[in-house]
C-alpha cells in the first residue's frame, strides 16, 4: 500500500480551490470534471484531492493497491468496507474504516491502459 492523496471532502470547490491555492500556495496537479480536483503540496510527492460529494466522510488517506478487488475479497472479513469496489475512470475504488472509524480509500489503475 502507497499513500497516493490526503482527500478532504469539501462543500465549495470553488472556494476551497480559492484557499489552497490563494492562501497556501499549493499548484493544480490534475482535475476530474467539476467534482475533483488535486493539488500538488510543496516539497512531496502526495497529493491533496478535494472532491466535492463525500461530504459525509471524513478526510483520509488515498491508498494505491495492486488490485482493489483482490484487496476486498482478502480483508471483507476482517475490514468494514462503507463503500465496495467500484469503477473510476483510472480503474477501481473502495472505502473501508479502521478501528477508529476513520476513512481510508483504495485505488487502483487497472483501467489506465484499457
């Protein structure tokens, strides 16, 4: 597991683009449509991933997997997963909590070169 984003659900992405950027200098990486954009934090490779819609879960981390199917079928006994593999553009998400109720996201990019 690779920690790829910190993503902070937020309410306004045109406000909350307008604060990274504005107050605290950080640079547009890449965007998907109107929902999700991601900036570039000064002096790391991670990303911040502000995505308007899961304003119901927490902030977390963005975890790359080999597989995210294979991830599930392996830990669905053992994690409690709020959001079951599903298809994004780059390939495949899931969301489980840990012990704590925090919210970790996995992904994969098994669609990248289809």
């Amino acid at each position: 597991m690779k920690l790829l984003f910190l993503s902070h659900p937020v309410q306004d992405l045109k406000k909350a683009l307008n604060f990274y950027r504005e107050t605290l200098g950080f640079e547009e990486a890449w965007r998907e449509g109107d929902h999700t954009v991601a900036l570039k934090l000064p002096g790391t490779e991670v990303q911040l991933m502000l995505e308007v819609g899961e304003e119901s879960l927490a902030a977390g981390g963005v975890f790359l997997v080999e597989s995210v199917d294979n991830f599930y079928n392996q830990s669905k006994g053992e994690l409690n997963f709020i959001r079951t593999p599903v298809d994004i553009p780059p390939g495949r998400y899931a969301i489980f909590q840990d012990t704590s109720n925090n919210v970790l996201r996995l992904i994969d990019f098994s669609n990248e070169n289809a």
